[in-house]
C-alpha cells in the first residue's frame, strides 16, 4: 500500500457484547431497533449522552460485538494535534480507515472536544481557532457522507458526550445523527451486578442487606458504585 492508502487507525474485535450489559433493556432494544431502522430505511449516527461513568464506551462496544462488527475507538487526544492541519488531516484519514475496515463501528468518544457550540470556536480568527473550526467542518462532513447508503458502506457511527448542553445543535441534527440516547445511571438490576460481580468469590453475602444498599444507591453512576 502507498502511504495515502495506509491504515492509521486500526479496529480490532469487540471485547464483549451486549450479554455483558446488565439491565438497561429499554436503552438496550432502542439501540437495536435503531441499528435495524437504519438497516431498513437507510441513515446513521447514534448520539450517546449522560452523566460520566455511566458506560457509553462500553455499550458502544457492545453493540459492535453483538453486530459482529470490528470496533474502532477515537478519543479526542488521538485526532488533537497541535500542528495547523493535521488534526484535519487526522479526521479525514479515520473516517477513511473505518471504512477499509468495514463493517465497523467507529465510535467518536468526548464528541464534545470537536463539537462544542461552534460559535465559541477561536472567535479571535488565530491559527488555532480556524484549525479547530476546519477539524469540526471536516467531521461534520464525514458523517454526512455516512448517512447514506448503510447496506453499502456498513459504517455506523456512535458519538459519546457528557456535555449535551454544549454541543453545536447544527452538528447534531438528523442526517448526522439520527438518533439521540441518553445513558442514564445503572438501574437496580444493573447496580446489583455491579455490586455482586465485584465481591470476591469466597464472600459471605447476605442477599437482602445488598439490595437494600442498592435500593438506596438509585441515580449512582456506575464507576461510583464500583469504587
């Protein structure tokens, strides 16, 4: 391959499928039911929001695995260059590396790095400002080009924020994202796994104690019940 065809960033098999998501079955089936609907009608995008420590990295692999699609994970600091146009460049090439690897899920984690309301973005007209607009322009227009032709391409999209608040609406509407789910906190299934997984295998436990504890950790992200 010549360097402009060369995989930069590469994807690699889900670690675990959705079997690994306990509870959350209304957040569980609208994933599905989006990735069928786009499947059927065409589209993409799947926008994921909530509190932090919620997993939406994890449920992002998960749906890649139980797809049996490769997942390819890009996170802020990997695109972020602090040369003038190779974050650009970086954005472009993702996108074109997700696509050799397809079918993929290319999940776009700390989306609000990019996609902060694009009208705070170097108002100053600096070099650093314009870059950053130029990286969001670039992405915008990548996932545009995805919203069509599913079947074809077999790129999904999965976008993660803690922010909604700060997101540029224009960057998140429908024929980019096509879908919007909030994460929201572990529920009592999910909180009682957490809390049982993580005890060591020799341990006593009285059963009605731990749900009485979990009954009374509701709206607790799940790093802080693992903590």
């Amino acid at each position: 391959q010549d360097g402009e065809n060369k995989i930069q960033f590469y994807a690699r098999r889900p670690k675990h499928g959705m079997e690994a998501v306990i509870g959350l079955n209304q957040l569980k089936e609208r994933l599905r039911e989006a990735v069928r609907d786009f499947q059927r009608n065409d589209g993409n995008g799947i926008l994921l929001t909530g509190d932090p420590g919620n997993g939406k990295s994890f449920i992002a692999e998960a749906l890649a695995g139980e797809m049996g699609w490769n997942f390819l994970e890009a996170r802020a600091n990997e695109l972020t260059s602090k040369w003038v146009g190779e974050t650009t460049e970086r954005v472009v090439q993702i996108f074109r590396d997700a696509r050799a690897q397809a079918p993929v899920v290319l999940f776009l984690d700390e989306f609000d790095s990019f996609m902060t309301d694009r009208s705070a973005m170097g108002g100053d007209g600096g070099s650093a400002g314009l870059d950053q607009r130029n990286a969001a322009n670039a992405l915008l227009t990548a996932i545009s080009d995805l919203n069509k032709g599913f079947d074809r391409h077999r790129v999904l999209v999965i976008a993660a924020s803690n922010f909604r608040d700060q997101l540029d609406e224009a960057g998140i509407r429908e024929g980019r994202f096509d879908v919007k789910v909030v994460v929201p906190p572990p529920d009592f299934e999910a909180r009682l796994h957490l809390i049982l997984s993580h005890l060591p295998k020799s341990a006593k436990v009285d059963l009605d104690s731990v749900r009485i504890a979990v009954r009374r950790w509701e709206d607790w992200s799940a790093a802080r019940i693992r903590q």
